[in-house]
C-alpha cells in the first residue's frame, strides 16, 4: 500500500466531506482522490514518470502541490517542493541536482524559470493553471504502480544550504505515515478537527506537523497560499479551526494585529509552535487566554517530529519540548557518543521510521549524520530529571569563550524578560583574547529608546559574567527565513569586526 491510500478509503468512507478548503473552494475527499488519480495519470502516461523519477513544484501553498505529492505516492514517483524564496539560480541547482523531470511552475515564477531554462537537464517545465488542467482532463483515472510502497522515497526536501550547497534530504512514504501517526498522537487529532495551514508546505513544519497527517486522519485543512495577518485572524475568528501552527515570529505577528484583544480562540484546543527557541512571554500571552501552546522538535531530515509536548502538559511543562514521539527514541550524547545525564548538555540524537534514508547522491554528508542508526541532529540540549527534552542551542551557534561554552539561548531568554526589546539575538563574534564573545543583536520595541549600557545591565545578577555579551549592536529587524529561524549566520558575518 502507499499513502495515497489514505485518500482513497476516507473518499470511500465519507465522500463528500471536506478535505481541502482552498481560496473559497470546498474539495471533497472523492473529488481530491479523483484529482489525484488523474494527475497519477498523467504523470505516467503523458510525461513518462515512473517509480523513483522525480518531479518539483514551485508555487505558493496550493492544494495541487498535495494532488502531486499523492499522486507521486501512487506511481512510487518523488516530490521535490522548492522554497519560493529562493533565487532562480538556487531552483536550477537543485532540480538538476535531483534529476527532475518535470517542474510544475506557477505563474509567479514563470519569468525566473524562464532565465534558468536553457539550463535546465532534461526537465519539462509545466504551467500550472491552464495547461495543468488541460493535461488533467485529458488523463484517465486508473494509473497506479501496484509495486509502489512504504519503502519508496516521496519527497525530497532540500536543507536551507547555510554553508556549501543544498542537502535534498530523502523521506520514504514511510516516514510520513509513521511521521503522520506521531502528530496524530501529539494532537489527539480526529477526523472532527480542523486545521489551518498558512506556513510554507516547501518546508515540512508545513506540509507534516499538521497537513499530512489531517488528511490521515480523515480531517478538514483549511489551506492559505501563505500567512497573512488579517486573514488569519479572520478565519480563527470566522471558521473556528481546531488546530493551527504558529511558529514563534508569527504568534507575535498576530499578537500586533489591531484585532488581537478581541480574537476569539475558543474554537482552538491547542496552536503548536516550535522552529526556533520559543520566548516564554510568547507562551504566556497565549496560554494566559486559554490556549495550550505545545512545543514539536525536528527538522527536515526527520519529517519533521521527534519530540514533542502534548495538550494536558502544556502549563506543566512550559518551556520544555516534551518527550519523545510515539515512534522515536532520542537521547542527549556527548562527543563520544555516551549518553548523558539530567542537566548535563549535550547533542540531542533521533532514531526513528520517520527518519530520512539519506542525503540525495552525498554518502559523505549522510554518514556524517546518520551512526549506527542515529540522526545526529546538531542541536544542543538536555533533560531534566522527569526525563523531558530541553533545546538549548545549535552546536554551530555554541560560542566558545575562553574554553567556555556560552550558550546563546540562555542570553537571548535574559533579554526576552525585557519589555523595550522586540527581539534578540546573540551570536560570537571573532575575539583575539578568548577566541570568541558572546554580543547581543537587539531591536528595540518602536518608539522606544535603549543605551548599550542599559542592556549590558540587564545581565546583572542573572548570569554568570562570563556569559555576559561584550557589545550591543541595534537593527531594524532580524534576518529570518519563512520558518522564522533567525538566520545567525547572517548576523555573524555583520556583527564580524
């Protein structure tokens, strides 16, 4: 069996219910198992793709993107969604890279697909819109690869590529089942829910924290192109969704919307959040209306969950990441690969069906992280003596002072206690004396007025004076990608003397 299956039995089981609500349009489960049989089609007959050949999607949020992925699962094909964020020269690395065959391109991207064109290897480049649903119609229904199964890989996703070029991180249909079942389990998610889906699907925190597994589960996902303030404050206020993500710089976002004292969250039973160190201000301003917020841990080459938090531990366990997921093991191991202690920090490693195979055509970057079964993930953390999971930094973001090691979580949760700073960051910069000190990015609350020396005066007393930043440094904004991690290498090279 493949996960298109999932389609299939819940448009046997309820047909006319809504799987997908896209821009105004309600697309039942028959409908988008017929869509999906269709594009199955079209993909085998008309661009001869077959099992293992890959195909990219270049667009915003679209219910498509999902026929194409199911679609892939029925003739064992591959999905590579490509982050719309990047520059056409990155797009062109990466489908060559991967070998695609056919790019589906939308017509916002059409003018940098054309530059890149002549270079592209072997790779048909298809209209979504009008000629996608041309070559739709004129499909049949009945292709389907009888040998396509949970051992196939399904979806490349390509890493943010912060040094060298792009990983594609290989993910079987396997892994979003089991990937699909851990969320099913972290959310108590039920055919009942609704879940709204406004972060990139280029990127798995939007495609598989939520998306994939509602359409498991037999669920209803409302689907936006992309976040957009006012509409999500409308349809949290108007169509009572059940379930939703807010990473961290969104949860603020709204937060600022002229709407945010009146906003009705009642319908919510949680918002799950994660992506980056989650402020506890942030968690309060939620919780205190009600809302459980939980916290999911993982990354690309994991599906993304690993580690989770789940409802009923939301306020007991404020600040944690939770446990393990249902179907993984983690622990924190030192640079020898012994497990730790409680307290004792080291580098969080995951095991799991949910795990990538491997890094597309680079055996080097594979072994590097995958040992003996573990996904090394780079991240540092630790546990507490309940056994919970606590990030506390990225192992390339550990400043290390004088043999010290500074983590910059630690910092950055000081200035998050400070009402006149609307965000912070703390990265290393190059030190002769200690190798490296810690200094602290800040961006003042509008309006307001800060000194080096008032901030330097917030670490009085609450940190050790070995941690305390050396320099001050204000911006206007942070550097952050669409998942809003704030891109520390960028601030690394400005804070560079």
């Amino acid at each position: 069996m493949n996960v298109s299956h999932w389609i299939e039995r819940w448009a046997d089981f309820q047909p006319d219910k809504t799987a997908i609500r896209f821009e105004g349009v309600d697309i039942t489960y028959a409908a988008l198992d017929t869509r999906i049989r269709r594009a199955a089609s079209m993909l085998r007959h008309d661009m001869a793709v077959g099992r293992g050949d890959r195909i990219a999607f270049l667009g915003l949020n679209s219910a498509d993107m999902l026929v194409l992925m199911f679609a892939c699962a029925r003739i064992g094909a591959v999905l590579v969604p490509l982050n719309w964020r990047l520059a056409p020269p990155e797009h062109l690395y990466i489908l060559n890279n991967s070998g695609s065959k056919v790019l589906f391109c939308e017509s916002e991207f059409a003018e940098g697909t054309a530059g890149i064109a002549d270079d592209l290897q072997s790779c048909r480049v298809v209209a979504m819109g009008g000629e996608f649903e041309a070559l739709l119609a004129a499909a049949g229904e009945d292709a389907q690869n009888p040998d396509a199964g949970p051992d196939d890989p399904l979806l490349i996703v390509y890493t943010s590529g912060t040094t060298g070029g792009p990983k594609g991180a290989v993910l079987t249909q396997n892994a979003l089942t089991f990937n699909a079942v851990n969320s099913i389990a972290m959310h108590d998610m039920t055919s009942n829910d609704v879940i709204f889906t406004n972060l990139p699907m280029f990127h798995v925190g939007g495609l598989n924290i939520q998306t994939t597994p509602a359409l498991h589960a037999g669920a209803t996902v409302i689907l936006h192109r992309r976040f957009d303030p006012d509409a999500t404050v409308r349809v949290i206020n108007e169509e009572k969704p059940t379930l939703m993500i807010l990473v961290p710089a969104l949860m603020a976002a709204v937060m600022q919307h002229p709407g945010w004292d009146d906003l009705d969250l009642s319908s919510l039973r949680t918002i799950n959040t994660g992506s980056t160190t989650v402020p506890l201000s942030l968690l309060d301003a939620y919780q205190d209306r009600g809302v459980p917020i939980i916290q999911v841990y993982g990354s690309t080459e994991t599906a993304p969950i690993v580690i989770h938090q789940r409802i009923p531990d939301a306020w007991t366990t404020r600040g944690s990441t939770g446990r393990a997921a249902l179907h993984c093991d983690a622990r924190i191991v030192d640079t020898e690969g012994n497990t730790l202690g409680p307290e004792e920090r080291g580098e969080i490693v995951v095991r799991g069906p949910n795990i990538m195979t491997e890094y597309w055509n680079d055996p080097d970057a594979s072994a590097e992280v995958l040992k003996d079964g573990w996904f090394h993930t780079g991240d540092i953390g630790h546990t507490d003596e309940n056994g919970l999971f606590y990030v506390d930094d990225r192992v390339k973001d550990v400043i290390i002072s004088g043999s010290e090691n500074i983590y910059p979580a630690e910092l950055e949760m000081v200035l998050d206690q400070c009402a006149d700073i609307a965000e912070a960051a703390v990265v290393g910069r190059v030190d002769e004396k200690w190798g490296e000190v810690p200094v602290a990015v800040i961006v003042p609350v509008e309006g307001k007025s800060l000194s080096r020396d008032g901030v330097l005066s917030l670490f009085d007393g609450q940190l050790a004076r070995y941690k305390h930043p050396r320099d001050v440094i204000f911006m206007e904004t942070l550097p952050r990608n669409v998942m809003g991690k704030v891109l520390k290498f960028e601030l690394r090279d400005m804070v560079s003397p």
